[in-house]
C-alpha cells in the first residue's frame, strides 16, 4: 500500500530553507579550501579555470572556489572530450 506524507506550503518551504542552511554550513568550509588551494598556485580574478568532474556533490565547492577569487569556471565534459 502507497502512503504519502502530505506537507504544506509553509512546511515545505521551511525544510527547503533548512536544508538549504545545512547545506551552505556544510560546503563553506570546502568552498574555502579550495579557494585557498587555488590562489596558492596563483589563481585570481578573472582567470578562466577549466573543471573536468563527474556530476557529484563535490563539483559545488570547486565551481564555488573558483567564483570566490574572482575566477570563471567553465565544465569540460567527459563525454565532449
């Protein structure tokens, strides 16, 4: 038998909110890392940054660390390749 849980509105904006909250206190920290990674290696703004990454979670920080230092990433496809 098929049981549905029925939300409302509020309620599903609400946990749409709060994983939106855990997922940001979650990535922030990977988001800096990786930032920090690259401007090391001498990556700053307006390079352009190519990514070659399965579709996966972690593509998020890298994409995200790349924009904070000022950078433009691009995707690269395996598929294109």
């Amino acid at each position: 038998m098929n049981q549905h849980t029925s939300l409302s509105h509020s309620d599903a904006e609400k946990a749409i909110a709060a994983m939106k909250a855990d997922l940001e206190r979650r990535k922030l920290p990977a988001v800096l890392a990786v930032a920090g990674g690259l401007a090391a290696i001498g990556v700053g703004k307006g390079d352009t940054v190519a990514l070659m990454l399965n579709n996966r979670l972690e593509f998020f920080p890298i994409d995200l660390g790349v924009v904070t230092l000022g950078g433009v990433p691009f995707s690269i496809y395996q598929t294109a390749s």
